[in-house]
C-alpha cells in the first residue's frame, strides 16, 4: 500500500495506524458514529482474524451491555458493510466483512490495511539487518514508521487505550521504533529516525527503553548538549512521579553518551540492544550453549471439559505476525482449576514451542512463607536456560534484561503459576514476540493487559455436565463394577459447589474408600452443607479450608470483617449499600472493604454492583471466630432493615405517600435511595430473589411484622411487572406470618394483597373472598382509609367480571370517605377505575369527569403511573367519538408514560387498546405491531393478559 489510496475500479483501503479511516475506489467514507468507528477498528486491529461477537460487546459497552447489544452490533456491522459494498444484494455475504466462528472476519492484507503493511515492512527490515544491510534495514524501519499518523485508532480514545488489541499495536509501534534506531546507528543514518523516536518518546514518556535509543541517536546526530539534558529531565521525573532512579538500560545509555561511544560499528562487531559493544562480563544471547528446558508438571490424566476455555486459550498460542508479546492471564477464585487449566493447555501447545517450557510457582496465596521473589525466579530461570550462575548478574534490571536477551528469537512458554499481583509477573516477561506467557492468578490483573497487552480469561465454575464427568473419570478405576447412579453423581457434585478441587478432594476420598457407597458420600455432602467438613485433605496445601484462609490472611481488619458476616446475607447476590448497612459502617468504607474482598477473590462481581460468593467460600467465611453472637444479630438486625428500608422507599417513590410508614432506620443503616419511579423499579427487579429471601428469612426469626410490612411495600412492583404468581406467594407467605401473631391489621391487609394477586391471575371468586375477609377485619379496626381501599377493590374486580352497575357502586361508595379524610393519592386510584368501569357503561361525560378528577392529584403525587394511566383512559373517549387519531396520540402518551413508570401489566392494556384503534381505522399492521409488542412484555404466557394480547395479531393476520 505505502500511501496509495487512489486505485481504480470498487478497491477498498483502510488505515488503522492514527485515525480509523477506509475509502472505496479513491473516495473517503464517511464511517458514522463512534460506536460503529469502534466496530470497525477492532476488525483492523485484529487484521484479518475474526473477532468474537462478545469481543464487540465488551468494548462498545463494557461489563454493563443492554439486553439489545447482540443487535446492535448486528445492525452497526450491515452499516458498515453496505459502506464497504453498496451494491450488495440484500442478504449476500459480501467479499470484505463476513461472518465467521461466532463473530465477524474483515478480509485484508498488506495492500489495502496500512497495519499489515507496516508488519511486512518492518519484517523485510529485520530480514535485511540479519543480512548485514544495515542501511536497507533503516531505510525500510522509516518507510514503515511513517505509515503512522498518531496513536492507533487515534479517534477512538479512551475507549481503546486500554483494549489488548490496540495496545499490543502500540507495543510492536515501540519495538519497531527502537529497532529502526539501533539499524540507524549501525549505518551511521540516526538523522532519518530522530522524528520518529521523538514522537514515540511522547507517546510513552516514562518508556526507558525508548529513552535510552533517543538518547544515543541525538549524541549520534551532533545533539549531545540536548542528550544530556534530556537524561537530567527524565532523571527528576522519574524521582518526583514514581520515587525511582533510572533503569540499567537508561543508565548504560548515558554512561556511552559520557564516553562518547556513539560512532558508527566496524561490521561484524558484536552489539547489544542499542548497536553498542557488549559489556564486559555479560554475554550475548546465545554466546552459552542452547538448552531446552521442559519444566512443565505432569498433566492431570482426568482432565475434561473446559471446552470453550481451551479453545480461546489455544488461539492465542498461534503467531500473530507482529512483535508484542502473547501475554494469557487466567483468574479465579480459589480451587477453581486455574493451574489444572494452564498446566493442561501448556502440555497441549508445547509442540508449538520447541525451544522448551518454563514453569514455576509463584506462592502468590500461600498460607506459610513468602511469595516468590522474581529476581529469584528469574535466576532459576537464566540457569535452565543455560546461562552459568557466574554470568548472572546481580543487578535486578539487568538480570532481567539478560533473560530477554537469551530469548530473543527462541520459541519457549512461560507458565507463571499463582502470581500475587503484576509486579510479580512484570520482570518475567520477555521482550520476544515468539514466546508466549501464561500466568495464573486469583487477581484479576488488570494492569497486565493495559501495560502488556494480555488477554483475561476469567474462570468460573464448570458446568454439572462438567463436574461430573470429571468426578466419574476420578472414581472409575477405583469402582469399575460399580453401576453409578446418575443422580446420585449430581448430588454429590452439586454438594461441592461444582468447585474442581472440593470435586477432586470428594472423589479421592471416595476412590480410596470403594467400600463406602456413594450414597453415603451424597449423604456426608448433605450433613455437612454448612460447613467444610467434608471437604479436608491430608495434605494441608491442597485442603479447601487452607485455599480459603490464604486469601483470608490478605485481608485488612475492615474487609475480614465484613467476609465474616457475609453468611448472614440471605440472598443470592449483594450490593455495596447492603453490605455497608450489614457491617454499619459508611457506604465508603464498605466499597474498600468490597475491593479488597474482589482481589483476594473472596467475592464477584455478578454484574454491576452486584457481588457473590461461592458456596463454600461463604461456608468457610461461617466457620471463621470474630464477632459475639450479639453481634451477628446486631448486623443482622441492621440488614433486614436495610432493606425495609429501602423498599418503603422505593415504594413511596411508586406510589406517595406509602403506607404503613417504617420507623427510623437502626443506627449504622445507611438505607438507598431512589431518583424516580424508573429507579424504583429496578431496584425492585434487582433484589427481588434477595428480597424474597429476606421475607421467608425474617419470618423465620420471629420478626413478623417486619415480614409482612416487607412484602406489602413489594406489591406495587409485582402488579406492575406482572409477577403474579410470585406476588400471591408472597402474600401467602405474609398472611401466614399475621395470622401466627394474631395481627389483625397485618391480616387484613395480606388478605386485601392476596385478593390483588388472584384479581390479576383471573380468579376473581378468590379475589372476592378474600376482599370480603380483608373488609371484616378493617371494620373490626374502624381503619376507614382501608375500608374504602377494599371497596374499590371490590368495584375493580365486578368490573373485570363484567359487572359494570355493581362496580360504579362499589367505587362511589369508596370515593365519599375518601374525600371526606383527604387521603388525596387514594381518591386519586379509587377514581381512575370508576372512570373506566363508566367507560363501559357508555357515559362518556363522567369518563372523562373522573379522568380529570384523578389527573391533577396522580401528577400532585408524582404517580407516573396513575399519570399514564390516566392519560390512556381518556384515548377512550376521542375513539367513542370517532376521532382516533386524538385517540390514538393520547394511548401513545400514556404507554410512554406507563413505560417510564415501569408499568409492564398497565403497558400491555394500553397496547391492546392501542391496537383496536388501529384495527377500527384499517391499519392492520399497526394494529398486528401494538399487539405484537403486548405479548411480548407479558411476562406469563399462561396470564389472561396473554390472550387478549394475542387476539390483535392473530385477528389482524393476512
């Protein structure tokens, strides 16, 4: 390519080196927004291999996609094709984008990507420098540096700054650029790469390498004066910014400068790294005889599954034609499988590495001693390589310079086993683009893939399939008669958590043991459920307890704390809020605490704000001494109210005010808050499981009134979801819990909730009934407010029977107390269904008095749904009146309206509603899309709002 655009007929070009930019014949396209910028560049940076849908997702929306990203991808990537092929018949897989194995291919090469281009270039200089053509070799360095027009993908920052492909780019940009140096000093050209060496140097102004090859090319120029000053400036900054002096190599460039060795080498002369004389008492490369080590441990013979892993993990072993390193970084929490796993694929891609493997553990989670120390590591490694122990220097940074030097160009993996963090890793790290390093960790090491360009996998649980294959392959010697019960496998795994080393301890206790039936195993599993019993080893390093406790030990007082009274949260998943109201500490101090937790891998993170803990993590956390029985009720005490809290909040924000009012929160409970009714609303379908859990644990202990309150402040949100089923569940669960403490206002009000959820089920004799007994106990009280509330709900339910007389009735006579007590948001409810139940009696006039009657208190209340509500009711009356268009703009309003509210029950009704009044006007697809969309969003097929939600798009079929 090298800088020819304008070709004939439809060619395509595209460039990736500085901004992402593509033309077609010539012309430059216009490449849309970013997010479809960013599709396209990921396709470049990856030249050629295809890219995995998810790759897509992570890097448009991060850990936090909408449920449409697969979509939207899919839709950005036709975009982009019809850009690159307008003519391209609709469906046609098209000659440059393409699907292919699960993602997208861009076709390129050398003549028409700018990237692969430079790799060829750059490849044909190093061919000429092994040659001895050191000036051919800088002439072709300069032609490829100057392909680059800034950073890759230079529009698409930040976003890119930290993605592995494009910083893998940056790093071969680097190698690349101090090659050029060293062939420019060699043939006595360092002008020619001056310009490309300063724009590096900005680009990465603490990168010492690059410094020092700046540093010689000036002294080489006639530039010493500058040199100098420039090694002063880096001096002090690296002093101020990082509290360290300048590395060996920056060093040694200096001390050449000061002894003016920056002249041209007589050919054949040995070199280092920057065209210089060797030092004294350090070798070359491979100055020592070659050794091939074969460090591996043994592969385990029972290994299985870990397909998909394995699979994206081998496709990294392959070359990709580049300089940067092949960098895989494998964590998960502990027992896992991480070394199971890299030791198995090192066995599997050995071949590709003929040079010889590495491998050591790191002891970066031990329970006694100290991690390793990599200046250590790296001395055993400079011996297996073959270097003698009196040639390693004792230096740090130049032990670790040599260990680059003597792979350069070999072909060698290096396993890092159980690294602590990146600091670790970073000294054992060669610079050579033909090795490959696989390091596994419980962290999470972030910094290696911004810094390095390593890819993270993160490892969970395998599936049960899984689990129990890789137990039957345990046992099966040990039981070859034996005729094993299917189920009986699920148990037992199931009882480990599927964790792969509880798994193994289990199955080595049962091959040793064949005597001993499985079904005992299952039932040892079951007796112990809440505590590690059945999961000690022998040999202490491999037992489940000592895994735990050496993450334990990490942590500070805050942290260990907190994992102390994680067993106490009885829900699947946690949030930072809950955890600083459990450990009544401020939300601040809980967010540390909850990072440190996440890095020693005690805890998840499930999705945003939402952590875990696996089984036996949380089982090994509840066997820990720390607090007093007192205590432990205390936070727990404080988590239940956390979330009463919480949900009476997000209930009054749904409906205000909400009743029955909570007392004040408990000391150290910092209770959320909610923006509006859409943020209400997902609070109540984030911590519905944990809210569910929370309710059957609270009545458990004897807390009923909390349990009641709880689940009455969360049926405002099952109505409107349309969780029904769950709502009556709950409220079964609520009306059990009165009726134990004789509470006659907390029965009545489960009953009349109760009544709610059969209403909606189509059960509308239960409803009735149950509204009948709610309305005896309220007249036992004298609780007016209640009573009319009931009767209401009376007139709601006669008119869902089609009783329309007795419904107006019922509501009239709910609505006159109702004044008459100014509870304004309840006369503001109990209207909104006596206008409908007028509405079908035909009196359009009172409709709409009662419409606008119940508007000014929904909107005086902030009730965004009764708002909606109200505003699809009136679509009803311009559609009487044959003006559908009003009324159609009106049933719009309201679902929009209904939608923001969360609304997903009152957004259906609206939609059917919406699709008669296209039906009546001729507009069947319209009519077939408002239907279509209903059946959609109810969430039970087997609800009466399914079937009146499909009756538009079957009727309305061609």
């Amino acid at each position: 390519m090298t800088g020819q655009r304008h070709l004939a007929d439809e060619s395509v070009q595209f460039s990736v080196l500085g901004p992402v930019r593509a033309w077609r014949a010539g012309e430059e396209l216009s490449l849309g927004p970013k997010q479809q910028r960013l599709i396209l560049g990921l396709l470049l940076a990856r030249a050629g291999r295809p890219v995995p849908l998810g790759e897509f997702v992570e890097l448009l929306w991060g850990g936090c996609p909408p449920a449409s990203a697969a979509n939207a991808v899919h839709r950005y990537v036709g975009v982009l094709r019809r850009l690159l092929e307008p003519e391209l018949p609709a469906r046609a897989p098209g000659r440059w984008l393409v699907r292919q194995a699960g993602g997208y291919l861009l076709r390129v090469d050398a003549d028409c990507l700018d990237l692969l281009d430079f790799r060829t270039l750059a490849e044909q200089a190093r061919s000429a420098a092994g040659a001895g053509d050191w000036g051919r070799a800088a002439g072709l360095f300069t032609t490829a540096l100057g392909l680059w027009q800034g950073r890759c993908a230079a529009d698409l920052e930040p976003v890119v700054g930290t993605h592995p492909a494009f910083v893998m780019i940056e790093h071969e940009y680097v190698s690349v650029v101090c090659e050029a140096a060293a062939a420019s000093l060699r043939c006595d050209r360092a002008g020619a790469v001056l310009l490309a060496l300063r724009h590096a140097v900005e680009r990465n102004p603490l990168d010492e390498a690059l410094l020092a090859h700046l540093l010689l090319v000036l002294a080489a120029d006639g530039k010493q004066a500058e040199a100098m000053a420039l090694y002063q400036e880096m001096r002090l900054r690296l002093a101020d910014e990082l509290g360290v002096d300048p590395g060996t190599e920056l060093r040694a460039a200096y001390d050449r400068i000061l002894r003016q060795e920056t002249a041209a080498l007589p050919p054949g002369e040995p070199a280092d790294d920057y065209g210089a004389p060797e030092w004294p008492g350090v070798t070359g490369p491979h100055e020592h005889p070659l050794v091939k080590p074969v460090q591996l441990p043994s592969d385990l013979p029972c290994f299985v599954g870990r397909a998909d892993v394995l699979a994206r993990a081998t496709a990294l072993t392959r070359p990709t034609g580049g300089t940067a390193l092949r960098v895989l970084a494998v964590d998960g929490i502990p027992g896992i499988g991480k070394t199971a796993l890299a030791v198995h694929l090192a066995h599997r891609v050995s071949g590709e590495f003929p040079d010889g493997q590495l491998f050591v553990d790191l002891r970066g989670f031990v329970v006694d001693g100290s991690p390793a120390d990599p200046h250590e590591v790296l001395r055993g490694f400079l011996s297996a390589l073959g270097v003698g122990r009196r040639r390693i220097p004792a230096d740090a940074d130049a032990r670790a310079a040599l260990y680059r030097s003597v792979l350069a160009g070999r072909r060698v993996l290096i396993v890092l086993d159980n690294a602590r963090d990146v600091e670790q890793v970073r000294p054992l790290l060669p610079g050579a683009s033909t090795c490959m390093v696989v390091v596994t960790s419980r962290s999470r090491l972030t910094g290696l893939a911004a810094g390095h360009g390593a890819h993270l996998l993160t490892l969970g649980v395998p599936s049960r399939q899984e689990a129990m294959t890789g137990f039957l392959e345990r046992i099966r010697t040990s039981r070859p008669d034996d005729d094993l019960d299917t189920d009986l496998v699920e148990r037992i795994v199931e009882g480990c958590g599927r964790l792969p080393l509880a798994v193994a301890i289990v199955a080595a206790r049962a091959a040793g043991h064949p005597d001993h039936p499985l079904s005992q195993v299952a039932a040892e599993l079951a007796n112990a459920r809440t505590t590690l019993d059945g999961f000690s080893d022998d040999n202490l390093d491999n037992d489940v307890r000592a895994v735990f406790s050496s993450s334990y030990r990490t942590l500070g007082r805050q942290a260990a704390r907190l994992f102390r009274l994680l067993p106490l949260h009885p829900g699947p998943d946690v949030t930072v809020a809950a955890m600083a109201s459990l450990a009544g500490v401020p939300p601040r101090v809980a967010s540390a605490a909850v990072g440190e937790l996440v890095r020693a891998r005690l805890l998840d993170t499930h999705r945003r704000d939402r952590y875990w803990s696996h089984d036996l993590v949380l089982a090994y956390a509840a066997e820990l001494d720390g607090e007093t029985g007192t205590e432990r009720a205390a936070a727990l005490n404080r988590l239940y109210d956390h979330y009463r809290q919480t949900a009476y909040a997000a209930h009054h924000v749904l409906r205000s005010p909400a009743e029955p009012a909570t007392p004040p929160p408990l000391p150290g409970v910092t209770p959320e808050r909610m923006a509006d009714c859409a943020a209400a609303m997902d609070w109540f379908t984030n911590e519905h499981s944990v809210l569910r859990a929370t309710v059957e644990s609270t009545a458990t202990h004897g807390e009923a009134r909390a349990a009641w309150e709880l689940v009455l402040t969360m049926q405002l949100y099952q109505q409107r979801h349309g969780c029904w089923h769950d709502w009556a569940g709950t409220m079964r669960l609520a009306l059990e819990t009165a009726r134990r403490t004789e509470d006659t206002g907390g029965t009545a009000r489960a009953q009349r909730g109760l009544a709610g959820a059969h209403h909606f089920l189509g059960d509308p004799e239960e409803a009735l009934r149950r509204l009948k007994s709610a309305k005896e106990n309220f007249e036992e009280l004298a609780l007016v407010d209640d009573l009319a509330h009931v009767l209401g709900n009376v007139g709601t339910v006669r008119f869902a029977q089609g009783d329309h007389a007795t419904a107006v009735r019922h509501q009239e006579r709910a609505m006159s107390p109702l004044r008459a007590t100014g509870r304004r948001s309840l006369e503001g409810t109990t209207a909104l269904p006596a206008g409908y139940s007028r509405r079908e009696r035909g009196d359009v006039t009172e409709t709409a008095r009662l419409t606008d009657t119940a508007a000014p208190i929904v909107r005086e209340v902030n009730d965004l749904n009764g708002e909606g509500t109200c505003t699809a009711l009136l679509g009803r009356v311009p559609y009487t009146q044959s003006d559908h268009g009003r009324s159609s703009a009106l049933y719009e309003r309201g679902i929009e309206l209904l939608r923001r509210a969360g609304s997903r029950a009152h957004v259906v009704e609206a939609l059917v509603a919406l699709g008669d009044v296209h039906f009546d006007v001729g507009d069947v697809s319209s009519a077939r899309r408002a239907g279509n969309d209903a059946l959609v969003r109810v969430g039970d097929p087997a609800m009466p709002s399914a079937a009146r939600a499909g009756d538009r798009p079957r009727a309305s079929a061609p």
